[in-house]
C-alpha cells in the first residue's frame, strides 16, 4: 500500500502562507541579530529585567538563531507539513513570554505582543492546512493495481 501524499503544486512566493513563514524567519532572524548586538535593550524589548546578567540573551539569541536558519531551510525545500506543525508547537514560546513578561511587571503592551504573535502562529496554522489540503493528490495506487491484476 502506498501511503505517500504528493503536492499538486508548488509552494512559492505566490502562497500566502510562504509569506506567513518568511516573515516568522525574517523576525527570528532580526531578533537574533538584536540580541547579540544589544542584550540590555533586547531583554526590555521582550519585557525582561536583565540586571547585569546579558549571557541569557547571548543563549537566547543563539537559538533563535538556528529557528530562524530551520524556517528558512524548511521554506527553501518546502516543507509544508513540518512548517504547518512548527507553527502551532511554536506558540509555546510566545506563551512562556508572555508569562514571564508578566511575572517582569512589563507593561500590558509588551504581554500583548507575545499574545498577538500566539495568534500569529495560530494564522500560520490555519493558513497551512488549508494550503495542504487544497494541494494534495491522492496517492498514486496505480502500481498496486498493476500488481494485483
């Protein structure tokens, strides 16, 4: 039995969901940079008190770092599916952010943009299901016919 599922079409530029995922590895990608240049204004961007402990962002900026390399790997070989799945499991992290930006007494505005990237990520979901769905065959059987007969 041949479970493969084969794309009808390619994902490219002309996918809104193409855009949803390189602007999701653009912004890691300008995190990182942030961070490693300037941890104290990164850690009060993302609603932290840093004191004078700037290794976390170094650590923190290095991870993003390879989500960003991972996304961009991903969109390259188009890998819709894993991109589909990263998207929704990545709403961990701006929930932890949201938390301990909370627990930071960060302004509501900082709380409110952790939220709004969960609802980000949860678009990205929605958008690449519905994508997949849309451009799917179903798997070609005609091997097993040929078999049988």
């Amino acid at each position: 039995m041949n479970t493969s599922v084969k794309i009808s079409q390619s994902f490219s530029w002309k996918a809104f969901g193409f855009w949803l995922v390189l602007a999701m590895a653009l912004l890691q990608l300008f995190y990182s940079c942030f961070a490693f240049a300037s941890p104290v204004e990164f850690a009060s961007y993302r609603g932290s008190n840093l004191g004078h402990d700037t290794e976390w962002v170094r650590i923190y900026a290095s991870r993003t770092l390879f989500v960003a390399l991972v996304l961009g790997l991903l969109l390259s070989l188009q890998q819709v599916a894993l991109l589909r799945w990263i998207s929704v499991l990545g709403i961990v992290m701006p929930l932890s952010d949201a938390v301990l930006a909370f627990q930071s007494s960060a302004p509501s505005s900082i709380i409110a943009r952790h939220l709004a990237t969960v609802i980000y990520l949860l678009l990205t979901f929605a958008v690449l299901t519905y994508w997949l769905k849309r451009n799917r065959q179903p798997p070609d059987t005609s091997f097993e016919r040929t078999r049988e007969e």
